[in-house]
C-alpha cells in the first residue's frame, strides 16, 4: 500500500506558525525601539534649534549694540546699549513645562515659548548681574529636561557690562 503526501500535516503547520511568529514578535521590537530612538533624536533636534536661536538672538545683540547697563527685576532684564537702544528680556514661567521667554524692544516684545514636546520642562532659570574679578557681568541662563536626553539642554549666556 502505498501511501501518498499531499499536504502539511498539523505539527508541520504548528513549527511553521511558531517560526513565523517568533520572527514578526523580535521585529516588532526592533520597529519599536528605531521609532523610539527617532523621536529622542527629533526631540534633541528640536530643543538644540530653540537654544541656538533664543543664543544667537541675544548674543548678536549684546556683541553688536555693545551692552552698557542691565537693570533686574525679578525674572526680567533691561539691557541698555551703546546707541541708546534698550532691550527687554523676559523668563515668564506658568508651570515648569509652560515657559516663555519674552525678547525684543519694549514697544515689540515677541514670544518665545519653549517647545511643546512632551515632559520638556525647565529645571532652572535666571537672569544675574554679578561681578567677576571686580568687572561686572550680566548672566542669562536656562536649563531644560527631558527624561530621554541624557544631559540637560541650557542656554547660558555671559556677557560684560
């Protein structure tokens, strides 16, 4: 008697179903973990491009207008420059993770809100005039977490006066 074979037997399925599954289930994490690894980089990438704006916006003017004089007040800074021009800095804090940094003339002040990234909070913020070695110095600083970058993000920015 001969026997003929013209299909898969039911174990023969099984193995295959749990080769395919096996294969899709470590995929799957793979997928997972690059889209994860993206988001971490569009956040850095996000947050270096607030910094490095708010940076240069500020710098350009206190290297270009030539600082003479900062009055504080608070979370706020009247720079005073050489041509007679003044600019009005601002850090209005709501709630760790709603921050605006307010910039510009005091007819023209122009928001700068952190970016809305999920669990981007500001960990620390100031405005300073302090002296160093008997010179004086005006001091901005900003430090922003996120639980997925490894080091904070900041914006420190020292000048003389």
């Amino acid at each position: 008697m001969k026997k003929e074979k013209n299909g898969f037997t039911t174990i023969e399925l099984l193995v295959c179903f749990v080769i395919i599954s096996s294969i899709t289930i470590s995929l799957f994490g793979v997928i997972l973990n690059y889209k994860n690894k993206q988001q971490i980089v569009g956040i850095k990438g996000e947050v270096h491009r607030y910094i490095s704006t708010i940076t240069k916006m500020i710098e350009d003017d206190l290297i270009h207008l030539k600082l003479t004089s900062v009055t504080i007040s608070n979370k706020s800074a009247t720079l005073q420059f050489q041509d007679g021009s003044s600019k009005i800095l601002n850090v209005v804090e709501n709630n760790p993770s709603d921050v605006v940094i307010q910039y510009g003339d005091a007819t023209n002040l122009i928001n700068y809100p952190i970016p809305y990234v999920e669990s981007l909070t500001v960990v620390n913020s100031y405005l300073t005039r302090s002296e160093v070695y008997g010179y004086p110095f005006f001091e901005f600083y900003l430090e922003l977490n996120h639980p997925d970058i490894e080091h904070n993000e900041k914006i420190d920015i020292n000048y003389p006066i």
